[in-house]
C-alpha cells in the first residue's frame, strides 16, 4: 500500500510538471505579457526595461525553470487587472466554490446512494420506474438549464429562495463561510442543487446497476439464509462492495466540481473561482487563469490520490503492493 501511494504521488508530480509546461506556454505565447503590463503607449526602452525586470529577455528553458521555481514558492504572478497578486485572488474565492462543491457532491452522494439502492431492491415497482425516469432527465438536461428553471420556480414564482449571490457570511480564521448563517445557507442551496443533479443521476444509476449484479452473488444468498437482518445484509454486505466504483465517480466529480462549476457560478453569480475565470479570460489576465489551472490540476491529482487510499478501507482483499 504504502508503495502504491509514493507511485501515485510521483505520477501526481510528473502530470503537475506537463500541466505546469502547458501554462507557461500560455502565458508566454497567448499574446505578448510585456505590452500588457507596461501599458498601450510605453516607449521601446520602458518596453525593454520591463522585459528584464522579469526575467523575459532570457533563454527559454531558464524562464520555464524559473516560472517552475516560482510557482513552487506561490508566486504566480500578479494580476494584469487587480494588480495584486493571482494566487491571492484564487485562494480568496477558494472557500465559495469550495463549500458550493462540497455541498453538492454531498447532496449527490447521499441521495444517489440511497435512491439507487431503494431501486434495485424493487426495480419494477411503479415509484422506482419514476424514480430512474427522473434520474434519465437528469442525466439529459444542461446544467444551465436546470439553474435557470430553479431561478425561475424558487426565486421568481414562488419566492422562497434568492436567487443569486451568496448571502451573508462569517469569517472562520482564514476560511470566509456562509454556511454557518441561515441567509448563507439559503443563498447556496439553489446553485447547489443545479450543480448535483447530474452527479445524483449517474451515482444512482450506478448504484442501482452494482446492486442488481451483488445481490445475485452466492455470497449474498447466503447471508439471506443465515437469517440476517435485511439492513445488514444490504448495507454492511452488499452496498459495501457497489461503493469502490461509486467512490470511484464520486471523487472525480469531486474535483471537477471544485474546477469545472464555471457555469453555475455565473448564472447564480457566486462570487467563487470559476466566475472569476470567466471574468479572467474576458480580461486576458493571463497570471490568474494560469494559477486556476495550475491549482485544478493539483487539486484533481490530490483527490484521485485520496480515492485510491479509501479502496483499501472498503475492500480489504485490494491489495496494492
């Protein structure tokens, strides 16, 4: 085990390195940073003077070892726009994509978990039939069109939830939560609920068909006869091997929550990392779309790494060494 974990760990670092070869060939080639950062009507000597001050007049392999150097130590430049630094700015939104990820994958987990394994148990029931109906739909539906229409039904017709923003919040240490107030808790459970309904539709399916195949296996018939209790024999026995797929998916989904929720952030204008991506590529601040991509990419790797330890808890017959 703890062989496969440093293997995973030095995959993680070498993906980290090519991703971090791919931002400095954005930043380095997605128009020239110099212009943008001595401003539209510099001379050629303020161009020049500029250009050495951070290091751009120098070979290639030196920049990129340097870009490398700096983005190890947290600097990854300083925003075209804000002119302060971009790590500072990601982290700053960090806690609202955060908490509306963890909320929603939360909601998905449980309610996909659940709901799939009420279906496998009676699949031909009408309430289970209605049940993978609407997980069908949510399969199929866009993302932005699930927001819009629970703006529409909540926020507009009924009035009972806001629709849009992020609602009052406290400040924990370093951590800025709106989780620990009841207007905050409000503001996040429409977004949230747009950003799970895809991720509740194929956890449950997924559940669903990994139930229907274990409670086949001779090793569940016979805990049947045995004279077990059914919540034993479903949940300690069967749903315990269905989980490592779920699991699986799960923590993927994870991690391209926290890095991919750009379009729910925008249409309920949550003040978190992916609308200020959105905002980022609008304005070519190259230095903030850089580290969005460098802490994504890191940040996917640490939860891909977390899921495969968590195996080996759910299946002691795994074995990595």
């Amino acid at each position: 085990m703890a062989s496969y974990i440093i293997r995973r760990i030095l995959q993680g670092i070498i993906v980290l390195l090519a991703v971090s070869m791919i931002c400095f060939i954005i930043f380095r080639y997605m128009g020239d940073p110099v212009l943008t950062l001595a401003g539209k009507y510099a001379t050629f000597e303020q161009i020049q003077e500029v250009r050495e001050s951070f290091g751009l007049d120098k070979p290639m392999l030196e920049q990129y070892l340097r870009f490398v150097w700096n983005a190890l130590h947290g600097n990854f430049g300083v925003s075209y726009v804000s002119r302060v630094p971009a790590l500072d700015l990601i982290l700053e939104r960090l806690p609202a994509t955060v908490e509306l990820a963890t909320t929603a994958i939360g909601i998905a987990f449980i309610l996909g978990t659940f709901l799939g394994v009420i279906v496998s148990l009676k699949p031909f029931a009408i309430r289970n039939k209605v049940i993978m109906a609407g997980s069908l739909g949510g399969i199929s539906m866009p993302t932005f069109l699930t927001g819009i229409l629970l703006i529409m039904i909540f926020g507009v017709y009924l009035g009972v939830l806001p629709p849009y923003g992020r609602g009052e919040t406290v400040q924990v240490g370093f951590w800025r939560t709106g989780l620990l107030t009841l207007d905050g808790i409000r503001h996040i459970i429409l977004p949230a609920l747009t950003l799970a309904g895809f991720q509740l539709a194929v956890i449950l399916r997924l559940t669903r068909a990994g139930m229907r195949e274990v409670l086949t296996q001779e090793y569940i018939k016979t805990a049947w006869a045995k004279g077990l209790p059914p919540k034993k024999v479903i949940f300690k026995h069967a749903l315990r091997n269905v989980l490592i797929p779920v699991i699986t998916i799960t923590g993927l989904q994870f991690g391209e929550l926290i890095a991919f929720s750009i379009v729910t952030e925008t249409i309920f204008q949550w003040p978190g990392m992916g609308n200020l991506l959105l905002t980022s590529m609008f304005e070519s601040d190259q230095p903030v779309i850089v580290t969005y991509i460098m802490l994504a990419a890191l940040v996917i790797i640490s939860i891909n790494i977390l899921v495969d330890i968590i195996y080996a808890f759910l299946n002691p017959k795994i074995r990595y060494d």
